[in-house]
C-alpha cells in the first residue's frame, strides 16, 4: 500500500532525501521534517529558496506520472516593484527566457495580480521591507516546469521574484498549512 503526504516545504530545505554533494549536513532535506516510510519521494521540485506544496509519495509511477503530465501548478509570487498590467499579459502569452544558456519560449500561462497580498508564515530568512520599494503579488499558474522557470519569467518582464511560494498542485491545495508541516493523505487529488 503506497503512502502519499502533502508538505509546506520551508525556505532553505532541498527537495530531496539525500543529497550527492560532499557536504554532508549543510544541506537540510525533506526527511528531517518528518519520519517518512521508506522509498518516499518528492513529486516535483521546489529550489532551495522556494517555498510551499510539495506532494510526496512511495508510488514511483504516480510521481512520473504528475511531473510529466499536464498538472497545473499555480505559485503565488512577490515581486519587486509594482506590476503592470502589460506585464502580467506577457506572462500570460508566454516569454522568452533561458535554460541552461538555451533560449527557451514559455507556454501561455495564467496570470493575474493578487490585489490583496496572501499571508504566509513568516519566513527564515527575512524578505526586504518597504523601504526599498513597493512590491506586489500575482498567481502564476503552469502546466510545465523548466529549471527556475516562474523566477526567469518574472525576471524577464522587468519583476524580479523575491519570494515564491507553491499554493496549488492539481487539485491539492497549500491551504492554512504552517511552514513545515506535514499531512498524510489517502491519495493524491489531481
């Protein structure tokens, strides 16, 4: 019988069990967050410095099946600056940006700015405050994930990411979950 956990992954955590760097313990991984069954697996990625849902599971061929299907997973993203309008309508039709020095077109997305700024835990590391500039926050919401793809969209229409946070994978949701925490769940809902 396979087991299957939601998790609000915390800034600063790797998205993996084990790592294959020689720097045993700089890293933190996911098993210091909770006892998990043997062969348990992150579905997906979240960067180190990412935040929010990450779905785990024993189940070898779920997991091959969300990450290579059409999931949608939706991130919820502060930025730096006050986003335009026709910014965010470049984000829905798609950018140009760069994967592994390849230029690389983005799917259309959707996107929209959040006119009232979501509550998160407070973050480990400490996000700049008002005194640089205004920030905003807009829902991004894809079907594909490149390597650092919502940052490098952002980027590229003039807003750099200064926090991301994973709020929807399918039909599993973040919710009021708090940093960390984990959720045993009888089967993932996509």
């Amino acid at each position: 019988m396979h087991k299957h956990f939601k998790i609000y992954k915390p800034y600063g955590y790797l998205s993996q069990f084990i790592t294959n760097q020689n720097k045993a313990g700089k890293h933190k991984l996911l098993g210091e967050l909770n006892d998990f069954p043997k062969g348990t697996m992150s579905i997906g990625r979240l960067d180190k410095d990412s935040e929010g849902l990450l779905l785990l599971t024993t189940n070898g061929k779920l997991s091959t099946k969300i990450t290579a299907g059409n999931s949608e997973k939706e991130y919820y993203v502060q930025l730096d600056g006050e986003i335009t309008d026709e910014a965010v309508s470049q984000l829905k039709q798609g950018v140009e940006i760069s994967i592994y020095g390849k230029p690389y077109q983005t799917k259309n997305c959707k996107a929209e700015k959040l006119r009232v700024a979501p509550v998160f835990p407070e973050r480990a590391r400490k996000i700049r405050d008002e005194r640089h500039g205004p920030t905003s926050w807009v829902s991004i919401t894809l079907t594909e994930g490149k390597f650092r793809q919502v940052k490098k969209m952002t980027a590229a229409v003039g807003f750099p990411t200064l926090r991301l946070v994973r709020v929807r994978i399918g039909n599993e949701k973040l919710e009021n979950m708090k940093d960390g925490e984990v959720i045993e769940i009888d089967q993932v809902a996509l």
